[in-house]
C-alpha cells in the first residue's frame, strides 16, 4: 500500500483571518506574547494533522476556491 502524501495550502482567508485575530490580541487586549503564542499553537496543530490529513473530515466550504475568485457554491 502506498502511503499517501499531500501538500499543505493556506487560503488567503486563513491568514486574513489568523491577522485580525493575531492584531486583536497584540495591540487591542495589549497581549503580544499571547498572540505570537496562538500563532505557535495554530501552526503546530496544523502541521501536527498534516501526516493524518485522512483522518480528519474535509471543510465544506461555501465557497469554491479553486476557480477564479470566490463562486459560492449551492
């Protein structure tokens, strides 16, 4: 059996979004070690899923990535 590889890709929303999360809690609540903490913990627990990216059910999103632009999808 051959064991499957994959490739790790983050859509632009990911990291919009992980910024404004990220700002919020370093300027806002005025907490930079706790926002660069999240960004470790984030990172880790992606990578960390990376190699059982199988056993982990896909994210059905409203949105079609793969074609130009955001096509929402019915």
């Amino acid at each position: 059996m051959q064991k499957s590889t994959y490739e790790l890709r983050y859509l632009p929303l990911f990291y919009e979004d992980l910024n404004d999360k990220v700002l919020y809690i370093a300027v806002e609540k005025q907490n930079p070690k706790a926002a660069a903490d999240l960004v470790d913990k984030v990172e880790k627990a992606i990578l960390d899923r990376l190699p059982f990216a199988e056993s982990f059910e896909p994210y059905k999103s409203r949105f079609d990535f793969f074609t130009s632009g955001r096509t929402k999808l019915r």
